[in-house]
C-alpha cells in the first residue's frame, strides 16, 4: 500500500492474543499524530479560504461555522488513508435556505456559491482540486512528509430551517423529491451523521479503525468507503449487546462474517426517524440488500456503494480470505464478544 502501516502479511499471520498490542503499535500510535497533523492543516486551510473569499469580496463563510466530519471529525483515522467531510454554513446573503425560496433558486444559488469556492482554493498552495459537482468541491490537500488528505467541502445552508420541531419533517420533504434535489439536503445531515459516530464509545471507533484498515488493504479503492465501513461496525457491536469490554479479535471476526453474507443485511436506526417512515422510505425509494439506512438520513440507503456489479463477491471473497487467517480462523465469536481469546 505503500503508506505507513505497510506491515507485510501482519496482523493476519499474528496469534489473536496479539492483536490488541499490534492495533496500538501500528494504528493508535502513528493515528495521533497524523490526526494533530490534518487538524493543523484543515485550520490553515479553513483560514487561508476565507481570506481569499473576503478579498475577492465574497464573505461566503465563517470558519466557526464549519463542520468537520468525515474520519477526521469522527474519530476513525487511520493514519494515511483517511478523509474530512467539511460542511461549509453559507451566509444567507449568498445561499438562502431551500424553504424560503425553492429548489431552482437554491441550485442557482449553490452552483454560484460552488464557482467562488472553486476560484478561491484554486488561489491556494498545496490544494490539488480534484473534481466538483452540483453539491460538493473534492481536493487534497498536503498534510506533511509528502502525506495528503482528501476533502469533500459541502457549502450548504442551515437547510433545517423551517421544518418544524423535528428532523421528520425534512424527510417526509425529502421523500417527495427526485434523488437530485434530495442531494440539496444532504450536507445539512452531514453533522448528524458526524454525531452519531463521534458519540459512539473510543473502543468501537478503535474498532471502526481496524475494519478500514482491513477494507484499505484487502478491498479495491472505491469500496472503501468509510461511512458504510462505520456504520456496519456500529450495527454488529449493538447486535453483540453494546459490550464495554471485548475481544477485538472476535468483534473483527464478526464484523468480517457480515461482510461476506450483505445480501441479508437490512438495519435501520430510529434514532431520529421512526420505523414507518424507514419502511415508508425502503419501498418509496426501491432500496435493495444491503439496506443499512442512514442514521441521519433514511432516504438514504449507506450501502448503495456495493450495489455495483460484482461488488457484493468481490467484498464477501476479501472477507473470507480473511477469515482463514491464523489471526482469526480459530477464533470462537461469543454473543458479547466477550473478551477470552479461546479457540475453537
């Protein structure tokens, strides 16, 4: 791979006893400082953007009011291959919320919004502008040592505004659109998205941490995307009971018998969204296995990135080769994962 964790056949040829040890050696300890790093550099990116916006007399945004999500805002890097969401707040001069105009002047709006950002990041060093769409500005930016980061900068406006007392009335909004115009909602939920994998316990987003380093290593470049690999985590974790304290080696095993049987995968959250409107969405939209539905969004369906030809075998083989090592081929999983490292 050649990054820094590059460790030959290690952990998977390692006795199970051993992965704790392998984890904070070779993910915790070179994580902390890369994630200091990217902080450092996304501030100075952050910074430098808005003086170029106010220069050119477009007071866009206040750095206070960016959301860093993605692996950086959550909690889940891993050092190298990691990636940062930030959900840029437009002030409303430049980009009024979709209720008090419509889905038209909001598109028009944002295309503007997007052009000005583009100008301005192109005016900055160590920025490599990679592509841009109707919602989102992707780039990479240099961290240190020749090590880059990738960036999705959503600029959006507090799009919530107006619907309500609860999040269920942007959805049940959401779900009488065309998939396009729902992705104008979207970056308002990327924080809630961030909140709900930044609260979830440091041992499940350590663990989260070892299943991408799996999917980063074993998997092709476009099915690693982090949010499903996150999400997946969280789900068997719950499943096993919410244990404080468990085995790493039998939460991987389980984690990674999932990943070969996602044609059953089906979960949803009723975190912010009741179960019918989750259904209500499921049918409305024709989502198919693997269904794992946004926390934050159920029109949603986080799994859709292995919804591509293959993908679903191409996953489940990886998963498998995997589970024939001598890491975790022996290894017994316990409904809590409980924290024994027994053999079968």
């Amino acid at each position: 791979m050649g990054n820094w964790f590059s460790t030959g056949p290690e952990p998977w040829c390692l006795d199970p006893s051993s992965l704790e040890r392998w984890y904070i050696t070779n993910i915790l300890e070179g994580t902390q400082k890369f994630n200091s790093d990217c902080s450092e550099a996304v501030d100075r990116l952050l910074g430098s953007l808005n003086i170029k916006c106010v220069t050119a007399g477009k007071n866009l945004l206040d750095t206070p009011d960016v959301i860093k999500g993605g692996s950086l805002g959550k909690g889940t890097m891993i050092g190298g291959l990691s990636e940062v969401d930030l959900v840029a707040y437009i002030n409303p001069s430049h980009l009024a919320p979709i209720c008090s105009s419509s889905t038209q002047d909001y598109r028009t709006q944002l295309k503007a919004v997007i052009d000005e950002l583009k100008k301005a990041l192109g005016r900055l060093k160590n920025v490599g502008i990679r592509r841009s769409d109707a919602y989102t500005i992707s780039f990479v930016i240099e961290v240190t040592g020749r090590r880059f980061l990738e960036v999705d900068l959503l600029p959006t406006a507090e799009n919530f505004h107006g619907y309500g007392l609860g999040p269920s009335d942007i959805y049940k909004e959401m779900l009488q659109l065309s998939g396009y115009d729902r992705g104008f909602y979207s970056a308002s939920l990327v924080k809630f998205q961030w909140d709900f994998v930044k609260n979830q316990p440091g041992y499940v987003k350590e663990l989260i941490s070892l299943v991408k380093f799996w999917a980063c290593t074993s998997l092709p470049r476009a099915l690693q995307k982090s949010y499903p690999l996150e999400l997946i985590t969280i789900y068997r974790w719950e499943n096993a009971g919410k244990p404080a304290y468990f085995s790493k080696a039998q939460g991987l095993k389980d984690i990674l018998k999932a990943m070969t049987a996602l044609q059953v995968l089906r979960h949803f959250w009723t975190d912010m969204y009741d179960a019918d409107l989750a259904e209500q969405a499921i049918t409305k939209l024709g989502h198919r296995n693997p269904i794992l539905l946004d926390p934050a969004n159920p029109t949603n369906n986080a799994c859709w990135v292995y919804q591509k030809g293959d993908d679903i075998d191409v996953i489940a083989k990886a998963a498998e080769s995997s589970l024939q090592t001598v890491l975790l081929r022996d290894v017994i999983v316990y409904a809590n994962w409980s924290g024994r490292i027994t053999s079968e």
